[in-house]
C-alpha cells in the first residue's frame, strides 16, 4: 500500500504543511520574491511543477506548488469537489501563505481552477496563466458543438461517471491504467520510465483515486443542477487580470481549437501560446521552452505586447 510519503520527494525545495478553511494542504516551495501559486491537474500532483520550481526560483520568485484537495499529502475531504469550493481553497491558501495576492498558474484541473479564481477571487489573483486547459464556458461550448473533435477527445471524463469501478480500474495492476493516460495525452518521448513510476505510486495513496474523479463527477453532473447553473452564469463575467494561456500545439485532450476561444473572456492583457511538439503536458515534455514564455511574460510590465 502506498503512503504520502511517496509524494515527499527531495530536492532544493521544502515540504510544508498549510491549513487553509479548514483544510490541509500539502505544499512545496522554493525561492523568495512575489509569490507564484502552482496548481497541477489530473492525474497528478505537485511533482508536475518540478522544473518550475527551480526556473522561478532563479528567476526571482516565490514559487509554491500545491497538491489539490483529495491529491498527494493534502486532506481527502468527503465533498468539495466542485470548482468554487476549490477555487477557495486556493484562494485561502494564498493568504494562509501570507500574501494578500499571488500569480496563479494552474494546468487542466488546476487551469480550470484559476480562470474560477479569475471570477470569483479577482483581487487574490495578480496575473493568471492556464496551461492545456480552457476557459469552463469556451471548454463547454466547445463539448457541444466540436461532439466528434473534443466531445471524443474527453470521452474517459464519461466513464468516470460510473460508481466505484473507474476507481478500481484506475489503481488496478499497479495504477497501470495511470501511466496509459499519460502517455496516450503526451507528445512522444514523455513521460520516462522514472516519471511513470512517480505518478502511478502517487495515484495508489488510499483516497486519491475516488477523490480525482469527483472532481469529473461534480463538473458533469451539475451541468444542469441550480449550483452548476449558477457557477456557469457567474463565470460569464470578464477576467480583468493579465492572462497568459499556454497550450501544447499535440495536445490532444484539450484541443487547442477549443482553447484558444477562451480570451474572449478577458478584458485585459491576453497572450496565446503554443509549445511545438508538445502534448497535454508542456510544461514537463518542453520545460525549456515553457519556462522561457512563462518567465518573459512574468517579468514584461505590458504582457499584451
């Protein structure tokens, strides 16, 4: 059986632990300066930002990543699993680390998360970038009229929806379903044995599987229940914070035709990127060339140049 240790990997950094309403939350920092939050996606956890880490580090930055609610050596909470209650989370988490704002930086669950924050938490949030994901109204237009081209692309999101055996699958023959999801929604040459082997140990810590998959369960199944309504209308109000959206140009899960809509929701600064020759993960498969726009982009005081 695999503990939270597994996820306490060494390296320049330090672990903490942070309670942030309530919750604990695992937390990973390295380097002094304005703070940088970093929030990862499925299925994962904070070892995604590794490179990161160490680039905002030298680069001047307070660089903090987060294993979400339910991941990792964070708490595994019965509920909360909707994208508001996890907005806050991050949210409190930013003033539990003791800034009243940060830069936010989330890939696919986390990216869905900062364009919430965007909304619900404008004055926690100075600059917001989303990786592999899409804005959550772009995203679920897209689902709607692209049924063949993103509708497919997130088909295992449906399976999901099932009780209890997508968990099972999920941690069966040693989480080896885990790393057929990453390589399947990666470009080639990622992920190396030794990532693989990272993220399948990770996945097995006991709750880890079943809480993942709320977070699928609530985004579908509230589409039309009053409290997904309701998230929906509010997140049609403007971002007003700069935006950079990174997005690999293989990424085949979240196509980059359906992301790229999503600046039609700021009113801000806005920069659309695509990493060449990377899948849904760029900021692990290209770290170089990632680390290069997302560190020019933080230190441009007019990002919509």
């Amino acid at each position: 059986m695999t503990d939270e240790s597994a996820v306490l990997i060494e390296g320049p950094w330090r672990h903490r632990s942070v309670s942030a309403g309530g919750t604990r939350f695992h937390v990973v920092e390295l380097g002094e300066g304005p703070l940088v939050l970093l929030v990862h996606g499925f299925p994962e956890f904070w070892w995604t930002w590794h490179h990161q880490l160490e680039s905002l580090a030298a680069a001047g930055y307070r660089a903090a990543a987060v294993d979400l609610r339910g991941y990792g050596g964070s708490d595994k909470p019965p509920r909360g699993y909707d994208l508001v209650t996890l907005a806050g989370d991050i949210a409190g988490l930013v003033r539990s680390l003791g800034e009243a704002n940060a830069t936010v930086i989330g890939h696919d669950w986390g990216g869905l998360l900062a364009w919430t924050m965007g909304v619900y938490h404008p004055k926690v949030v100075q600059r917001l970038v989303a990786v592999s994901t899409a804005h959550p109204l772009r995203l679920g237009h897209s689902l709607l009229t692209d049924v063949r081209g993103q509708g497919w692309a997130v088909r295992h999101a449906l399976g999901f929806q099932l009780p209890i055996a997508p968990e099972k699958r999920l941690v069966k023959n040693d989480a080896a379903l885990v790393g057929e999801l990453l390589h399947d929604w990666s470009g080639p040459g990622w992920p190396s044995e030794e990532t693989e082997r990272i993220y399948r140990s990770a996945f097995q810590i006991p709750g880890v599987a079943h809480c993942a998959l709320e977070y699928h369960r609530w985004t579908i199944r509230s589409l039309l229940r009053p409290d997904g309504i309701r998230y929906a209308s509010r997140m049609r109000a403007p971002i007003r914070v700069p935006v950079l959206h990174l997005h690999g140009a293989l990424d085949h899960t979240v196509l980059p035709r359906s992301a790229q809509g999503s600046g039609r929701y700021v009113e801000a600064p806005y920069r659309w990127k695509l990493i060449e020759g990377a899948g849904h993960f760029p900021h692990e498969e290209r770290p170089s060339t990632f680390d290069e726009e997302l560190i020019g982009w933080l230190a441009d005081p007019e990002p919509d140049r």
